[in-house]
C-alpha cells in the first residue's frame, strides 16, 4: 500500500506501520480544516513516534509534510503536547 503523496522510507516499516504512519499524516492534514480532538491526536501521534522511534526521522517527515501540504506535525502537536 504505497502513497506516492508521502516520501516515506518503506524498507524500515512493515505494511502495518506504514498504514498507520500515512493514517497520521493525514490526521495531521485534516487538522487544517477540521477540528480534530487533542486525545485522538496525541494518542496517534505517540503511536506514530512508537513507530517511527527515530528523531531525525521524525524531523524528515514533518519537512516532507510541510512541503508537501504546509502543515507540521510538529506545530499541531506542540501545543497538545505543552499543556
């Protein structure tokens, strides 16, 4: 299951986690244009970084994300994560 919207590193995952990874960046996505529940998000995104368990990693995404749809992983959970 390859989305060709999201530069992911499909040889570190299996198809389980990178269904949730695109799961998450969608998520994050929708977050533009829906409000969606601070619970939900956190809880997907400390499943996303259970998966992705890499910083570097973690920041590569969030700038492919941003490119490619100009919302950050990083500045929507930032405030949830801080409260």
């Amino acid at each position: 299951f390859m989305d060709s919207n999201y530069v992911i590193d499909y040889d570190l995952f299996t198809t389980l986690e990178i269904i949730k990874i695109i799961e998450f960046f969608k998520l994050i996505e929708q977050t533009r244009t829906k409000v969606i529940k601070p619970e939900i998000l956190l809880s997907k995104y400390r499943e996303y970084q259970n998966i992705i368990n890499n910083k570097s990693l973690e920041k590569k995404y969030d700038k492919m994300l941003f490119e490619k749809s100009k919302v950050s992983i990083y500045q929507v959970m930032k405030p949830i994560i801080n409260k």
